[in-house]
C-alpha cells in the first residue's frame, strides 16, 4: 500500500476453493488479519478442476464464508481437466460434463455479490499445461479448442453471465 494505497491485496491459493483443513486455515488467517487490521482485500481460488468432479455446494459455501468476513473472492486459473485419447481429444459427452461445472461454478460466484471475478488460466487448450502436467492423459481443459474454437463450457459460461446480467 505505500506504492499504491489504492491497490487490491489478495491471497490466491490453490486446493483451498472447497471447504477443508486447508480453506480453515485460510479461513482463519483472513480472519485474523481483519481483526487486526493487516491489511488483505481478497482471497483468490486458483480452480484446477481435475477428474470432472467439482462439490459446488462446499464451493459456494467457502465463498459464502470467506465474503462474510468482508473480502473479495477471486476465481482464478480455472480450468476443468479431461481425459484425452492419443491425439489430444476429449469425449463429446465430457465437453457437455465440463460445460456444466464451468456453469456451475460460475452461477455458484454469482450468488455471493463479493465474488467479484472469474479467470481461465489461459483460454485455448493449445497452449494449456494440462497435457504436459498429466503426462497427455488429460487437457481440453479450457474454453477454446486446440484451432480457437468455443467449446461448450465457453457458452456454459457466457449463458450463466448473461442470466446473472438480467
């Protein structure tokens, strides 16, 4: 704050967007720092969503109580990982599986009037670090294909912003 008193801190974290030991610890870091005044203005989930499961209840509800303590909530590099054949390609029926989380999720941040963002790591698969990570068992993790095309998790999204704008 002494650069720039009118910038943003945040703490941004990764396997901490669900309630558990790790989000309680967070929890109670934020929570003391308000108490005593350290200045913090927001929590950033980094949402590496891996295996297509995604608990978007115990999601909402670590926004719900991260915000009741005065903070913003950041969405941030999320991707929705898929399993992948030889040549990099994921299942139709796993776009659809994953079109749903990034929908989920994002009607889930819409809720919470202090989740005050959502942010891909990155927007085309092409360069992606999924593939390389898991060895090229998964990728198609993001919302534009390998050739820059939209997948179905890009008008997931674009649908669950649009009905949050009405």
């Amino acid at each position: 704050h002494e650069a720039d008193p009118q910038a943003l801190l945040f703490y941004n974290e990764a396997e901490a967007e669900v309630v558990n030991p790790k989000s309680d610890a967070i929890y109670a870091m934020v929570r003391d720092f308000r108490e005593r005044g350290v200045p913090i203005d927001g929590i950033g989930f980094q949402m590496h969503i891996a295996h297509m499961h995604a608990d978007v209840a115990s999601i909402s509800d670590n926004i719900k109580r991260f915000t009741a303590l005065g903070v913003q909530v950041h969405i941030t590099e999320m991707d929705v990982a898929l399993p992948v054949d030889a040549d990099g390609n994921p299942r139709s029926e796993d776009l659809q599986l994953q079109a749903d989380i990034y929908r989920q999720i994002a009607a889930a941040c819409l809720s919470h009037p202090g989740c005050t963002a959502i942010q891909t790591w990155g927007f085309t698969d092409k360069y992606s670090w999924i593939g390389s990570h898991s060895k090229m068992t998964e990728g198609a993790a993001l919302l534009f294909d390998r050739a820059y095309q939209t997948k179905p998790s890009y008008d997931a999204l674009w649908n669950a912003l649009e009905k949050a704008r009405r």
